[in-house]
C-alpha cells in the first residue's frame, strides 16, 4: 500500500490541488515568489498536471496538482509515479479541498503497477492521511481493483482453471467464507455438461468454482462471472491477432471476485454466492464442435453454431444453477462479445437488465462516479435469430447483426421471467494507458455495482 492512514511524519510535502477554473484566485493568494515559479512552469491547474514549489534549502516545498474534481476518483492518480520518492499529505488552507476518499483511491491506484515478471521502475510516493470510515472504504476498493487487475494480467500459462480457484479459495479464507469446486468428469453428474463440453479438450480441468458467504438470514445475492482462462476459439480457431489477448477471457470472473471482496470486507448484509465456470477453449480430439447438441442444466437443447461463442455456453449452466437458489438480485459479469465493443469500445461495458428504471439508474450512477456503463435492450423480437432447426436455441445468431443482443438473450432463456438479473457484457482491459489505469487488466463497473449494493442492502 502506499497510502498511509497516519499523520504526516516530519519532513512530509504538502500537496495542494486546484483546477483551472480556480487557479487564478489559488495563486493570487501565494506569495509573490511563489506565484512568478508556478507561471514560468506553465502550470494553470490542467487535469493531471502538477508543479514542484522549491524550498529555500533545495528541497521540495509544496506540491501543486491540477484536478478535474476535488471528489473525483481520479484527482490524484497522475501522482505517486510522477513525483520523487518520499512521504506527502494533502496541504490545508490552500487550494481546493481534496475529498479524504477521492485521495486514498486515486493515490492508491495510481501506484498500481502488473510487477509480477517485471519490477517497478521505481517505488512510488507515499501519501499519509487521517484514518477514516471513508478513506477505510476507499482503500478496500482499491485493493480490490488492484487484484481484478493482477489476475486478468497473469499469462494462461500460470493462470488456467485450477490457479483461478485457488485464487478464489485465498479469498474465501481471508473472509471466512465457504469454498467448492466441481472439477472434470464431475461436472457431468453434478449436472454442469454445457460447462464440461467447452473444456474438455483442455489438458487442464474445467471446473464449476462456487464460494458462500455471510448468514442465510440475509437477502441472496448471486454473481456469476465468465471464467475462460484462455481461448483459442475451439475449432472454430481465432486468428492471431484474435487470439492475442486470450488471457483476459477470464475478465468476467475477476472482476465478479473484486466485487464479492468488496461485500465481503465492507460486511454488507446479504447471503452471497459467487459462481465461476473456469475453462480453457482448447483444440484436441474431444473438442466439442459446430453442430453439436447439448442438452443443459436446465434442460434447454442448444446447438453450437460456432465453438469461439463458448463464454454464454458455461454460462447457461451457471446461471441456471444460480437460479434455482431464487436470489433477491443476481448478478453475471462476461467479456461476452466482440459486439459489445464494437457498439460502445472498450470503456462502456454493455448492461443488460430487464428492468428499465434500475437499467438508468446505474447508467446515471455510473457517469456520476465516472465508473461507466451503458445500457443495450433485450430485445426479444430478435429471440428467433437464436432459434434452432434441431434443438431449442442455437449460441450464434443467424446473421452478425445486434451479436451482443443475442448473446444476452440466449443467456435469459436461462434465467426465469421473476428473476432481478444484470448482465454485464466488458473489456476488462485498458487498450491505452490513463492516469491510474494503465494499459492492461481492469475493473469495470464495480464501484458503480458496490454503490448500488450498499444502498439496496444497506448496513443494519
């Protein structure tokens, strides 16, 4: 961690931040030293901009960061890597007045680096800040996002369906939560085939991951995310270039673990549940193909029009499992389709949700949060692009045409009418580096879903 919940140690820089609508009146008020440095700098407040204020003795004696927000998520994040090593605090009495939270979570993941296989450059600046409730949130979001980021990061090579339980087991211990999994030729009498055809062929298992958590006396609440460790598109094998970015196929999953980390450590109110179907899409003999029928947990035949549309197959199983524990709110989380991207790009996951009210509202929560979604119909008018000639439902559309619509509908076939259900179709990855999300492996969305959750399941 480099924020510190302590008071600022001897020898600590102050940060003042401002912006440019306010800067002029912020430097007005600085002595006139001051004022003629910050001006031969350039500095005017800009987003992400920062200037050092010297000291007499050569040191640093302030810092003057440019904000979009003194609330923003964001504020501080082009910092703790852009400043010298050492010990900071935000400055009082000058500039605007930073939100505690705002600070803790941008500082935090703007020292966010994959170190993995390759060590940091450098350590980044520590900030020191009083101890809060809400700082306590911001930091256990952070820690959150930085794990959802380390795994979609980790190779397949040392990330397949077994390394992802394990991940989800550390979890489930560090909260004393409950955990199973469901592994190989298991799944069959277990009642999971649709997950069990998809990873087959892979030397390594697929398994159906599930972690409880929390007093049955409390509402259910179920999230489900797609755990495709790699895929090489099956038969219906992806190109190169397709294939390239595999490894974050199980993006679905690691950010459905970030967010049940999330309620677990805030201690929200709720019974939870966290499935997982982990896999990897692999190429051998056994590989199920294009034009096989499957008959799926729920009893539904579907056909498979194409082996690279595999993430709604172990889907459909999981998500029928999760329903028949009728929870209050159910949850999944996919990088589902190339479509999604296609209509919204990599920052706007898709959300899917029958209710069009609670479908705006998060979409008007997450712009406020600057934690974004957007919202796509399910449109059921296109149900018969996904109807087969030999077997109920088909997992690919009869044309290109509306490929995220028709995923999210083929998935709620699987989930009764009753059932309060998002579906959240993501990238799971920054194609370009921003200041505290760098290119690589991200959370989308989970500061918009915990925001919701802590108000439709608030403490008691």
């Amino acid at each position: 961690m480099t924020v510190h919940l302590a008071k600022p140690r001897r020898g600590s820089i102050p940060v003042h931040a401002t912006d440019r609508t306010a800067f002029a009146a912020h430097a007005a008020a600085l002595d006139p030293a001051a004022r003629r440095w910050l001006q031969a700098t350039g500095f005017t407040g800009a987003p992400d901009s920062h200037a050092l204020l010297p000291a007499a003795d050569g040191g640093i004696a302030a810092v003057w960061a440019g904000v979009r927000g003194a609330d923003h998520p964001w504020a501080l994040a082009a910092l703790p890597k852009a400043l010298p090593p050492g010990a900071y605090h935000l400055g009082e009495g000058k500039g605007l007045v930073l939100d505690p939270a705002a600070a803790a979570l941008s500082w935090e993941l703007g020292s966010y680096t994959f170190d993995l296989y390759k060590p940091a450059r450098r350590e980044p600046a520590q900030l020191h800040l009083a101890a809060s409730a809400d700082v306590h949130r911001a930091l256990i979001v952070a820690a959150a996002v930085a794990s959802t980021r380390d795994l979609v990061n980790t190779p397949a090579e040392h990330l397949g369906p077994a390394e992802l339980a394990e991940a989800v087991k550390l979890v489930a211990r560090q909260h004393g939560a409950t955990f199973k999994q469901t592994v190989g030729d298991k799944l069959l009498t277990a009642g999971f085939p649709a997950v069990h055809a998809v990873g087959r062929a892979a030397v390594r298992e697929p398994r159906l991951i599930e972690l409880t958590w929390g007093s049955p006396k409390h509402p259910r609440l179920t999230l489900v995310g797609k755990g495709v460790c790699f895929d090489s598109g099956g038969l219906d094998l992806k190109s190169a270039d397709g294939m390239r970015l595999m490894k974050k196929d199980m993006g679905g999953a690691a950010n459905a673990l970030g967010l049940a980390q999330m309620v677990m450590a805030l201690q929200l109110p709720v019974r939870l549940q966290l499935l997982i179907p982990a896999v990897e899409n692999a190429v051998a003999g056994n590989a199920y193909r294009p034009g096989d029928v499957f008959k799926t947990r729920k009893g539904l035949h579907i056909e498979i029009g194409n082996t690279d549309a595999e993430g709604r197959v172990i889907l459909c199983d999981a998500l029928a499992y999760a329903a028949e524990s009728k929870p209050e709110l159910l949850i999944d989380m996919a990088t589902l389709t190339g479509a999604a991207r296609v209509a919204l790009g990599a920052q706007l996951p898709a959300l899917f949700c029958r209710d069009i009210a609670l479908a705006r509202g998060l979409v008007d929560r997450g712009l406020a949060l600057h934690d974004p979604l957007w919202h796509l119909p399910l449109w059921r008018d296109y149900h018969g692009g996904i109807e087969s000639d030999i077997a109920d439902i088909v997992n690919t559309g009869k044309s290109a045409l509306a490929g995220a619509i028709n995923a999210a509908i083929f998935l709620e076939d699987f989930v009764p009418a009753e059932q309060a259900w998002l579906h959240i179709d993501l990238h799971a990855w920054n194609n370009e580096s921003r200041p505290g999300r760098p290119q690589g492996g991200e959370a989308q969305t989970l500061r918009t879903l915990l925001a919701y959750l802590e108000e439709r399941y608030p403490a008691r």
